[in-house]
C-alpha cells in the first residue's frame, strides 16, 4: 500500500485530461492531489470521477488556479463561497478535504496523519527592504503580475492577505488540537518555506507561492513529510530532517507524455508488509 502525490493537473488543456484517464488503476494505494486540478468545477468534477475510481482514496487541497472565477463561469461564485462548492464536489466523491478530520495513514497501522491544509499567500514572500505597499508593484516591475489578480476573488474578506491569516490561525489551531505521536503529513499547494521558492526566470513571482507564517511549522509540529506543487519545479528539499515534496504536473510543455501520468506520481510512503 503506497500513499502517492501529485499537484498542478491543469486540465484545462486536453493532453492533460486524456493522460489522466489512461492513468492505471491503483487499487490499494491513496493519492494526494495538491491543488491546481483546473480553473472550473467541471475540472475538478472529472478529476475525482477517475481519481476515485483509480485509487482507494483521495486527497485534496485547492489550488489558486481551482479558486479562480473565470468570465465564463455562470455560477459566479467567488471567494470562499467558490472554495465551500469545491469541499462540496469532492465530499461528493468522498474525498478527503481540509475541511475534513486529519486521517490516520494507512487505516490498519498508521505511520502518519494526512493533513490537507488551505492556507493561501499574503505578498510576505518579498525581500525584507520591499515594503507590503508596494510589493505588486514591486513585481510589476519585471513584467510579473499573477492573474490571480484579476480571477482569484476573495469575498468576504477584504483581499489575500487577510483571508491568508484568517486560513493560518484556522489551520494552526487544528493542527495543534490534532497533535499526536503520529507525524503529521502535511499538504498545501503553496510552499510553506520562502526559499524553496527558486524562480530563476520570474524571481519576483514569488509573492503568489505562500506565507512567511507556516516558515516554522515542520518543526513547530511533529512532521514527517511537507507535500506542495504551485511552482512547476518537481524536486525533493531536505530541511531541518524533513522531507518537502514538490509534486506538480503542470503544462503540456513541462512533462513527457510518453511517461504519463503515471511517471509523474511521486510515492511519499509506503506501508510495512
């Protein structure tokens, strides 16, 4: 029994949805899906009518790509009303959400606790000389800014920033009050650490990768393993003797289709026997 992840399925380009049906099935094994699934719930819907079929459970957490509110969505939904339609679909396919309790891994004798988390990013991934109030336009500077400021709504809060320490002081508490001698396995699409954001081409994208807020939390809490996708740079970072897996898909351009999908499952764990 294997615990496998992947991030960034972006859907909305065919190649990916026909590579994500001819997925095998893996019948005894879990997957965590770490956000960027699409941009509509149409994605996210034909996501877990396979996934759930190819696995015995499934895992996710939103992406900012999954929280956008596209012109063409008629349901106009936004913000965290868009976020609870996106815990509804998948408790519709009974997929573990973080809305959910954290689930002891592997059911029989578990090694961790899976904790899917939504915290989101608040501009604080910066040098420390660049002021909150210039920051957008401090990246805007090298031709970046994410079209997350034109898609990602956050009602009813005021911007990003706050739903961010809203979703951090949320998901703190939970992991505290969930704490016990089973590690953690912790799942965000963001990173949680800033300098695992290495952005060669577009160092100043990194105001939309997270939150100096969860810096410490693979050591403030008992963590075996951080999974994350969000940068589309596929790799494994050691820190402070746990491990932080970067998982992403992403683009068509960015992964070998004669691999699949199924080369692009990192295994986190594996259980004894």
């Amino acid at each position: 029994m294997n615990l496998y992840a992947i991030s960034d399925l972006h859907l909305g380009h065919r190649s990916n949805r026909d590579a994500l049906k001819a997925l095998p099935i893996h019948p005894n094994d879990w997957l965590i899906v770490a956000g960027d699934v699409g941009e509509t719930e149409a994605h996210l819907d034909f996501a877990l009518h396979y996934l759930t079929q190819q696995f015995q459970r499934v895992v996710w957490t939103p992406g900012n790509h999954d929280l956008w509110t596209l012109p063409s969505d008629k349901t106009g939904t936004r913000g965290e009303a868009r976020y609870r339609r996106l815990v509804d679909i998948c408790r519709k396919y009974g997929v573990l959400t973080p809305e959910d309790p954290y689930t002891p891994w592997p059911p029989a004798n578990p090694m961790c606790l899976l904790a899917p988390l939504f915290v989101l990013y608040d501009y604080s991934f910066r040098p420390d000389h660049v002021e909150m109030s210039r920051a957008i336009e401090w990246a805007a500077e090298s031709g970046i800014v994410s079209s997350d400021e034109e898609m990602l709504y956050t009602e009813p809060y005021p911007s990003a920033t706050v739903w961010c320490a809203l979703r951090a002081r949320y998901t703190e508490k939970r992991l505290a009050a969930a704490a016990t001698a089973l590690p953690f396995v912790l799942i965000n699409h963001f990173p949680l650490r800033h300098h695992l954001v290495h952005l060669r081409h577009i160092p100043r994208f990194s105001l939309w990768c997270g939150t100096r807020r969860t810096e410490d939390w693979h050591t403030r809490f008992h963590v075996r393993a951080v999974v994350y996708g969000h940068l589309h740079m596929r790799g494994t970072h050691i820190v402070d003797n746990v491990r932080f897996e970067e998982v992403s898909l992403g683009y068509p351009r960015q992964w070998n289709p004669q691999l699949g999908i199924q080369g692009y499952l990192r295994r986190i764990l594996t259980a004894p026997g």
